[in-house]
C-alpha cells in the first residue's frame, strides 16, 4: 500500500511496480512464507519477465533482505542486473547480531509479536489494540518475524550493481552494521540517513523520493 501510493509522488519515467507477496492482498489464498531463500526464488520466477528493461530494486526491513535475494535469485537465472539496488532499514545480512534473530526462528506468542511491533513503532496503538484486526494480522506478522529468525547469510560472489543504503538516524542498526552491506557488491556504495526510527520512509517520505529519483536519473540516460 505504502509503494502504490509512491506512484502519485513519483515522476512518469519513474514506475513503480509493489511486489505483493504470498498470503497477503490480492495472493491472501496462497500460503505464507518462511523461508526467505524459497520466497525469493519464487519471486524472481514471477519476476524475471520484468527485467527485460531497466529496473531498480528497493526493500524496507525484511523487504531489503527479500530484495537482497532478489537480485541474487534473478541472477543466477541469467537476468540482467538492476540499475541498482536500494536496502533500507535493515542493517547488512552479515552484521544482525543486534536484531535477535535466533528468538524469532520459532513461532512467538501473539503478545510477544504485539510487543515487537510497539517497540519498532509505525503501528498506531488502536491497531494494536482491535483484536478483530490483530487477528487477522498476526499470522503475517508471524510469518515475517520467522523468515527474518530463520534466514541463513550465504556466501555468494558480490553483486555487481550498485548498493544504496537508507536509514534512519534513531532506528537500531549503527553505522558499522549499514556499511556492511558495502561488502555486498561490486558497484558503487552509498549510505542516507534520515531522522526517525524503524519507519522515516514514512516521515520522511518525500526526502527518501528524492534521494531514489536523483540517484536513478542519472542512471536511465545510460542505461
């Protein structure tokens, strides 16, 4: 929901195209998740017809790790490379010792899962408190925490396009874990922060379309 809105904000050479992922919206029918390397694969079947033209990647939280495995996935199925590939929010897949990740390999309570989600904020209370909605949040909610618990970093020859990394000054991840990603690729590195927590790409929307539009601009004249 939050990408189809960018498509209002966001200049006409500029498409955006929201993956939706199984088990939610439209795909409510199909089973969730929780292996992140079979998601991906999956994705980059559905995917693979939209990289004939030129195409940039970007993920939030646990989007960038799916967007991570996204290019690898693509890759290794011949595709061409995106123009670059945009992580936000999360610190690189080799430095997230800080994210506690061996709790949430297991299912959780739904108290333990509300609990999370007051901590990273962005989730109004009034949500959190409406059990109907919970309810039919939860095992979402679930499935995310598992594929974040559950994913295993592999040790793959770097990327090739360039990695842009966006953060948020009060979220958890520290510089030392955000520049890590710069080992991800080949390409050119680059690391935006913007004040907030977990979730500026809200807050700071219209800054974090900005820095997407005039780092791919560039890159659609040569492309």
């Amino acid at each position: 929901m939050v990408y189809s809105r960018w498509r209002r904000k966001l200049p006409a050479w500029l498409q955006v195209r929201p993956v939706e992922l199984p088990g939610r919206g439209a795909r409510l029918g199909e089973p969730l998740h929780t292996d992140l390397k079979a998601l991906a694969r999956q994705l980059a079947a559905e995917q693979r017809q939209h990289t004939r033209a030129p195409y940039a990647l970007f993920g939030h939280s646990l989007g960038a790790l799916v967007a991570f495995e996204l290019a690898h996935e693509l890759r290794a199925l011949g595709c061409p490379a995106p123009l670059a590939l945009f992580a936000s929010g999360t610190a690189a897949p080799t430095r997230r010792e800080d994210y506690d990740a061996a709790k949430w390999r297991q299912p959780s309570s739904n108290e333990a899962l509300i609990a999370e989600l007051r901590t990273l904020g962005g989730t109004p209370e009034e949500v959190l408190g409406n059990q109907e909605l919970m309810s039919l949040t939860l095992p979402v909610v679930q499935a995310d925490f598992l594929l974040c618990g559950r994913y295993d970093y592999q040790q793959r020859a770097p990327l090739s396009c360039p990695l842009h990394v966006l953060a948020g000054t009060d979220d958890r991840a520290s510089d030392e874990q955000l520049h890590a990603w710069r080992r991800e690729t080949l390409g050119d590195y680059s690391l935006a922060k913007f004040p907030g927590g977990h979730f500026f790409i809200n807050g700071h929307e219209d800054q974090v379309l900005a820095t997407l539009c005039q780092t791919l601009a560039p890159l659609r004249l040569t492309a």
